[in-house]
C-alpha cells in the first residue's frame, strides 16, 4: 500500500505528513454528566413524595411542602424523557446518519451509550412508581349520608398530586377552612373531592387556596350535595 493509500488497520502516512492515527477511545465526560443528570432529575422528580417523608423521619414539620413542589415533578419527568429521546438520538445520528468519507476511513463509530440508557429508563420509571410504592389511599373520606343538604360539591382534577406524601397536611388544611365540610383526595383518580357547607363562598375560598397554598385544580364537577350518590 503507497502512502497516500488511506487504510483503517495500522496508521499509514497521508499527504502533508498526516497519519491515519489508532483510534483512542471517547473521553467519558460527558457519559458521566449524562449518568449524573439521570439520577439527579429522578431524585428532583420524585421529591415532592420523599422529601415531606424525610423531614417528618427527622421530626420537622412539613406543612404543606408536598403540596408546594408537587408542580416540579412533570416537568423534571418531562426532562428525564427527553434526556433519554436525546442520548438515543444522539448515538443513532453518529452511528447512522451519515457515510463516512475520505479522511474518515478510521472513524470508529461511537458504542451504544448503554449505562447512560439504563439509568435513564430506570429513574423515570423510579420516579413515575414512586407515588404507587407509598400511600395513596384517599383521605378524608367522609359518607354520603353525613354530609350537608343544600351544600356544593366540586370534583377537581389534581393531577399533580399522586401519592399521600407527596400531598403532605394538605388535605387538613383544606378541611380546616370556614364553610369547608370535607375533603377527599382521591390519589389513583388524581381528583379532590370538596365538599362546602350551604352558604359558603366556594370561588373565594379556591382563590384563597390558590394564593395560600398554591393548591388549584381543573373543575370536573360542581352540584348541589343532596344529588350525589
């Protein structure tokens, strides 16, 4: 072989001097940030469940700070599923995206980025089961017969809250306010039950909830209490 003759076994001389260098293997920086972001964004994901478990463990009072970071969770489970449509895409792209030319005889095409996609699949996954590993049982169930004729129902989809932790004080808080009779949380169905007494200021109260304790909702349902069954 002369050379100019370009082959991918031993390095070969290339006009000018160059060489057709042994491929070095890829430095592992950015497969570590990648690693390293994956765990983060699954523990940031799943906080709002752990985190008011954690502090109770320690005997601090959470109140309602489940309630308050519950809002980070889809969109750090937003980011762990791009991250990992990214890192796939990226290697697919190297690996298949385009023909290698001339002076790329010697191009050694990038592994698949395994442990990146592993950890990846598995925070999310961890993150999305967390809330069904813990409590979720509805709170504050109150029977039909005890509550007040003449009162409002209103049914709010609450899709950020999945899990009791993750809830925190919540539900009593709510259950403390003037005019309020009863709260469920209903965690599998991601919806509240409210129950107010007659005569209280339901659109009020929710506004105050909202500015208080940053808790709202999507109304499903709203009705006078003695037509629920």
């Amino acid at each position: 072989m002369s050379p100019q003759d370009h082959g991918c076994g031993l390095p070969q001389e290339a006009p000018g001097g160059a060489c057709c260098a042994a491929p070095t293997a890829p430095r592992p920086q950015a497969g570590r940030r990648t690693v390293l972001s994956a765990v983060l964004l699954g523990v940031v994901a799943s906080a709002c469940c752990w985190l008011p478990l954690a502090l109770a463990g320690l005997g601090l009072t959470t109140g309602t700070l489940g309630a308050r970071i519950a809002w980070i969770r889809p969109w750090a489970l937003g980011a762990l599923a791009l991250l990992l449509i990214g890192v796939i895409a990226w290697w697919a792209l190297k690996r298949f995206g385009s023909a290698p030319g001339q002076g790329d005889c010697c191009a050694v095409a990038p592994r698949f980025p395994t442990l990146a996609v592993i950890l990846l699949g598995l925070s999310f996954i961890g993150a999305s089961a967390a809330p069904r590993l813990l409590d979720r049982h509805p709170v504050g169930a109150v029977p039909p017969q005890s509550l007040p004729a003449g009162g409002t129902l209103l049914v709010l989809a609450t899709p950020q809250f999945d899990c009791a932790p993750c809830a925190g004080n919540l539900p009593r808080t709510l259950a403390a306010t003037p005019g309020v009779a009863s709260i469920q949380m209903d965690f599998d169905r991601r919806q509240t039950r409210i129950v107010f007494k007659p005569g209280a200021a339901v659109d009020a109260t929710l506004a105050q909830w909202k500015k208080t304790l940053g808790f709202e909702g999507k109304e499903v349902r709203r009705e006078v209490t003695p037509s629920i069954r």
